[in-house]
C-alpha cells in the first residue's frame, strides 16, 4: 500500500529539519542539507 505524505523541510542556523505535515506522533529528518533532511524523513517513515 503507498502512503502519500506532504513533508515540511525548514533551514534552521545548524541544518535542516524534514516532518510529515498533519501527522500526530511525526518522525523528523535531520541534515546538514535540503536532500539529506528529506531522505532521513522518507527513510523513517519507511521503517
């Protein structure tokens, strides 16, 4: 089954965050980048 998410990535002083919009309980993604935040979140949401 494929889930669809809208996934917010906001730049912050020390990198980027990535969360899935309107999710309770939501797994964020961490980077030093925009790609790497992103993929960190997908590859949670994956798990």
């Amino acid at each position: 089954m494929i889930r669809w998410f809208k996934v917010i990535v906001e730049k912050h002083s020390d990198g980027y965050v990535a969360y899935p919009f309107g999710l309770k309980g939501v797994v964020v993604g961490e980077g030093n980048t925009y790609e790497e935040a992103l993929m960190d979140v997908k590859s949670a949401n994956n798990a």
